[in-house]
C-alpha cells in the first residue's frame, strides 16, 4: 500500500490510497479504489505510482470540471496565495 497526493489546480489537495502489486510477469499495477476504474501499470513500481499519480488527477479533474462530488479519503485546504498557486 501506497499514498499519492494529487493537487487538481485548485486549493484541495487529496490524498488516497493507491494498492500496488507486481504482476507475475514482472510489471507492477496500481490502482485507486476509492476512483473506480482508475488503475495503471509500469515495468517498475515508481513508474506505475507515477502514471497512476497522473491518471488520478486527470479523473479527478473531469469529475470536478462535470460537479460531481470527489470520493475523499482526505483531503487538505491550502490557503490561497495572492501570487498565485505555489508549487
């Protein structure tokens, strides 16, 4: 078990939990349960965390651009900057 953080650009941040598992032949899945249908592989376990990390905020991003609530595990309020958002 792994956590990500996605930062949507807005002022949420979310953090879930990603499940990881390598494959029998050798590459690694992961996937979000909290985001059904979210999942993604890689050759190495970083490289599925990291596509998984960018699969997550694009569905995230849809979900929020149509008004549908975001499933959250957690997430964290980041106060607004007036020079814009801080990376």
């Amino acid at each position: 078990m792994e956590h990500i953080t996605i930062s949507p650009e807005s002022t949420t941040t979310y953090l879930f939990q990603a499940e990881v598992e390598q494959e029998e032949d050798g590459r690694w899945s992961a996937w979000i349960e909290a985001l059904p249908g979210c999942a993604t592989w890689g050759y190495t376990k970083e490289e599925a965390l990291e596509a998984l990390r960018e699969a997550a905020q694009a569905y995230i991003e849809v979900m929020v651009e149509k008004g549908q609530p975001v499933p959250v595990e957690r997430a964290i309020q980041i106060p607004s900057s007036p020079h814009g958002r801080m990376t």
